[in-house]
C-alpha cells in the first residue's frame, strides 16, 4: 500500500489545491479528536491527508448584515468564549461549553463535528436549531452555500464529497428579542457523550411576550440531529407559561417515540426527553444557566 | 516527513511517520516520557500537553499538527533544578498516588493556572474533568492546584509522618533523587532521558513518507 501523505495548507488557493489532489481514501484533519483514534485503529490507511489547521481564516467568527458567519476550524472553547457567539447564538456557546473535556474542547472544531457526523453531536443539534447552513469549497474552488440538513444524511453519512471541505456556517444572527438554549442528557454529568440533547431557539414578541417563532432540534435520537417542526407551530402564539412547558415536553417525548421506535433506549429515553425538556423549558424561562451546573 | 518542533523551549528537528501522533514523537523520538500513554482515545487525560497556552490531548493530535507551535510538556515544568509550585504543592498535599495520571493533571493544572492565576474550586474541577486518575484521588489534587495559586486550602492526606514542607523536600533533595534515578536507570538499562530505541519484535515506524533510514535520530537544532 502506498504511503500516506500529507498535505498542510495555509492559505485558501493552497486549501483547494490540496483538495484538488483528494481521492475516496482521502481525509481532512481539523481537531483531530475523532479522526486520530481512527487513524490508529487497524484498517486502510488513507492514501492522503489534509491538515486544516493551518489554513489561514477558517477560524474565524464574524457578524456581516444580520449574519453570523461561524469558521468551521472555531474550536469548541472558542464558540464557548466567543462574544458574538454568546451574542447572537446562545445555545451553541452553550452545546459547546458541554463537548468532552477542556483538552478535547480546545482541539475539537464545529466543521469536525458536522463532518463527522456522529448522531450524538451537541454542535449539530445546535445548528439545527440555529437554520445554520454549510459553505463548503472543492477541489475546483467552487463555493457552494446549503442548509445543514442536507449535508447531514446519517450516522457517519454526510452529503460532502472528498474534495469538499466545510470552511463556515453562515446562519441567521438572534436579536435582543431571542432566547436560546441548549440542553444534554449522558451517561455522567461531565466528559460525556450525549444520550439525548436539545436546542431551543425562540423570539418573544417585544410587546406581548408570546412566543412569536419557536425552532426544536433534538439530536442522539436518531441518525442525525432533526427539527421537531409541528411541536414549534404548536407553540408558536403561545405565552412562556406552564402550559407551554407541557405541551414543549409532551412533544420532545412523542418525537422520541416516533423517531427511534422499538429501539433498545426508547424507554429510557421517552422519558429522558420529558426532563430534558423541562431543564431547557427552565433556562429559557429563567435565564441560561452559562456555567455547567455539575462544577 | 521532516518536522519542527518547539518543545520545552527547545527546537528540534524530527523525521516523524506522517500519522505519528503529538505524542509518539514526544516519547519514542524525543525521550520525554513523562507524558503518558493511557486510553489512546482523549478520553483519560495521561498525555496531556500544553500547545500554545492550552491543553490537548496528545494521544489525539498529529505531531504535524504542532509544527511551529510552543509545546509545554511535564518535563518543561521544573527550573533550574526547582520543581514548579504546582510540582511541589502534589507532593505536599498527597496528591499523587500510583503517579500515572499525574503528569496530565499537572499540566491541565498549569494550562489553567497560566490563564487564570487565582480560579476558582469550580474552575479548577472544569479543567480537570478530562483527567482520570483511577486511584481516586482527585480530593487531594483539586486541593494541591487550589494551594498552588496561592489560596487556602486544606490538606486532605499527607504523607504518613511526614509534615508537607519535609516531603517536598525529599523529592528535590539531589542525594534521594540520585539514588533513584539510578535505580530506575540499571532498571531501564539506559540513562533517563535517552532517546528510546525500537526494541526487536516490538513497534517500528512504518516508514510512511519517509525515505531516511534513520528515521529516529533526533537533532537538536534551530537555536
């Protein structure tokens, strides 16, 4: 087998040259939290590998008319750090600030997260609920701009050729009349993998305080995180109230059921969403809490 | 492939494979043992280094990742024959048992005491959350950093009859330490600190990428 190479890009021209050269066997290193450890396990080596660390830019988070343009090498202490993030989309700050351990977090980066796609990750849920799209770049230099649903297609599974990499999430800025959060259920209480997590986008109307948008994602509950949106219509009009909270937990619980049905974890998690629910019903009503509540 | 790597302070040129990890090259290539290998998944903690002012996983960055970057390792922590405070304070407050998982808990401990020098027990529990130490003695470690930035904090075990101050320093006392050394050294059958070499039968490096058949020498260098 011949062996791997690598290539470490630093500027964009370099990025799509490198791209340019990608076969199937090829793979793109960013924080390398997942890919290393497959690298390391028995199998095909890949032909080619292709440091995006180094790339000048891909880092970077700004705010341009109304958009957020997240880089898609943001490690995840960064978006937990960042004050446009914090600004303008909470809940990934705070999808972020949940991911592994501080070592895995200062690694870890958001294109990683997306392109890997491991059902369970915090950043994809958040995402979702943020209407985040995906701009990748090819081989050939060509841009191209699509809502992250369609990039994510199943475990492991994404819609992203060889020569494609994520280079940002452009997703829609939240204003001073959104609220949004996120919340994780795992196995422990730190360094934990999701079992279940959630993301809630909301916008009040700034006179009679009603819920006038509601966006759902839940994700570890199915082959990619998804939008819930019939409990969001449902919602829509209502006042952040008792009732609401029911309603927001009945339908966290029925999109479980209807997502993973006669699954092994169904019954945990049928009732895990409820909690899960009820703990993001809380922020969203209280105020965030930005500190993990386990320290 | 030929690497550059800053560590400790000192440049080296490595010919590394090129999916050699942050942490091959630190231990089999440069002789820096003390970071260690546990899971191999960044999930333990144990080869936890400093990369420019934060702390990574080693087991789960390639050493091509690091080049041009300051790496801080448990061996870059001592001065002068000075143990860091934080080195010190473990060993008053008792908090180190089998000392495997201790190197990384040292250096999420320095990371987090180089960001912020007075934080919090809460602070100091976050930064070593991707730490395990399987002895359980995170009690006694959470005390150590928290003594360590200068701010109260109780021991929770000491060294039996042993007062803290005299333990301490035991472990920079040049006569105990030669002796052990020298044990560890006619144990290991070679200087502490020497490169290691591949051993017949065990672990050789691919050659990936690679054309120099002594693809292990290390040279000092750049400076």
């Amino acid at each position: 087998m011949p062996p791997t190479r690598v290539l470490t890009p630093s500027t964009r021209d370099e990025l799509v040259e490198a791209l340019a050269q990608a076969t199937p066997r090829t793979r793109l290193v960013a924080g390398g939290t997942d890919l290393v450890r497959e690298l390391h396990r028995p199998g095909e080596a890949p032909d080619l590998l292709i440091d995006l660390t180094g790339v000048s830019g891909l880092a970077t988070i700004r705010l341009d008319d109304g958009s957020l343009h997240i880089g898609a090498l943001s490690t995840f202490t960064g978006l937990q750090e960042d004050p446009l993030v914090r600004r303008h989309a909470l809940c990934l700050s705070l999808a972020a600030a949940q991911v592994g351990s501080v070592q895995i977090r200062n690694a870890g980066t958001l294109g990683g997260n997306v392109a890997n796609a491991s059902p369970c990750a915090d950043g994809a849920t958040a995402l979702m609920a943020l209407d985040a799209d995906v701009v990748t770049v090819d081989g050939a230099g060509e841009e191209r701009r699509r809502p992250l649903r369609e990039v994510l297609l199943g475990p492991g599974r994404t819609a992203l050729r060889h020569d494609e990499a994520i280079i940002e999430y452009p997703l829609p800025a939240l204003s001073a009349d959104h609220r949004s959060v996120f919340a994780k259920v795992g196995s422990r209480t730190a360094v934990s993998v999701a079992r279940l997590n959630a993301a809630l986008v909301v916008r009040l109307d700034a006179t009679t305080g009603v819920l006038a948008e509601v966006r759902v994602a839940l994700g570890a509950v199915g082959g990619t995180a998804f939008r819930v949106p019939e409990l969001e219509r449902e919602l829509e009009g209502r006042a952040v109230d008792q009732g609401s909270a029911q309603l927001f937990a009945d339908g966290c619980m029925a999109a479980v059921q209807a997502s993973i049905p006669g699954r092994y974890s169904l019954p945990y998690k049928q009732h895990a969403a409820v909690g899960l629910a009820y703990d993001a019903w809380n922020m969203l009503a209280l105020g965030p809490v930005c500190e993990p509540a386990w320290a | 492939m030929q690497l550059v790597l800053t560590v400790n302070g000192t440049t080296y040129e490595v010919e590394a494979r090129p999916t050699a990890r942050l942490l091959d090259v630190l231990r089999d290539q440069l002789g820096l043992t003390g970071t260690k290998e546990g899971c191999a998944e960044g999930e333990c903690g144990a080869c936890t280094v400093i990369v420019d002012g934060r702390a990574v996983n080693s087991c789960v960055m390639l050493a091509v990742q690091a080049r041009g970057k300051e790496i801080l390792t448990v061996e870059g922590l001592a001065r002068d024959g000075e143990l860091d405070v934080l080195q010190r304070k473990f060993v008053e407050y008792g908090a180190v048992q089998c000392g495997f998982c201790t190197p990384g808990m040292l250096m999420s401990a320095k990371a987090l005491l180089m960001r912020d020098p007075t934080p919090s027990e809460q602070d100091i529990r976050i930064a070593l959350a991707g730490n395990l130490c399987r002895c359980t003695g995170y009690t006694a470690i959470v005390a150590a950093v928290k003594a360590a930035s200068g701010q109260e904090s109780t021991p929770q075990m000491a060294l039996p009859g042993v007062p803290g101050e005299l333990a301490a320093a035991a472990v920079t006392d040049p006569a105990t330490l030669a002796v052990a050394c020298e044990t560890v050294e006619s144990e290991a059958g070679r200087p502490l600190g020497a490169p290691c070499t591949p051993v017949d039968g065990g672990p050789t490096p691919a050659g990936e990428g690679s054309t120099t058949s002594g693809a292990r020498s290390v040279s000092e260098g750049g400076e």
